[in-house]
C-alpha cells in the first residue's frame, strides 16, 4: 500500500490550495483518512480526520477554513485549505489508519507535500 500526495505549493496569505492524498495497492476497505502536518521545529500535528462513514473533525486552528472530504471508490481524501495563513506553513502528510488488505490491516503514512503561505 502507498499513499501518495499531490497539490502542495507556494501561495499568499488568504489564498486556498486543495492537497490530494490517493492510496494504491490491493486495498478493500480503509477505515479512518486523516491529514496531519509539521512546521520547523515543531511536532506533528492532526489537522482534519475524516471516517469511512464520513464523520469529520478538524483541529481548532484550521476550523471554518479547512475541509476534508473523501472518495471511497477512488481511496483518495481530499483536504480544501481556504483563507491560508502564514501559521498554515509546514509540511502536510496524509495519514492511512485501519487500511484492509488480503492479508493484514494496518496504518500508512504518505511522503508528505510542502505547504508554504508568504507574500
């Protein structure tokens, strides 16, 4: 199983990026998406979760900006990052929790996609 992410990027304060997280393998069923990120010199940190029944949750600081949303027959989440802040800055990793193959059921992290918000 890998995860694999997409649409990091450079962008001004108040803009939006869409970062996209596709998992690939010999998947039946995944259980919990989530996004989580890390800024220089400081833990990783949850951002938004999503369940597989759609159930979401987002930290505090991103509430009202962000959004994560996700496409079950794809194995791809999505995470919606609007009015972005210069505190938004760090790298963004997508997280795989529950992932259900043939023969085991395990977590995954992808490789991670650098955010970075400056004018």
């Amino acid at each position: 199983v890998q995860l694999v992410e997409s649409g990091g990027g450079l962008v001004q304060p108040g803009g939006s990026l869409r970062l996209s997280c596709v998992a690939s393998g010999s998947i039946f069923a995944i259980n919990g998406l989530g996004w989580h990120r890390q800024a220089p010199g400081k833990q990783r940190e949850l951002v938004a979760h999503i369940t597989s029944g759609g159930s979401t949750n987002y930290a505090d600081s991103v509430k009202g900006r962000f959004t994560i949303s996700r496409d079950n027959a794809k194995n791809t989440v999505y995470l919606q990052m609007n009015s972005l802040k210069p505190e938004d800055t760090a790298v963004y990793y997508c997280n795989a929790k529950g992932v259900i193959t043939k023969t085991s059921m395990s977590d995954y992290w992808g490789q991670g996609t650098q955010v970075t918000v400056s004018s």
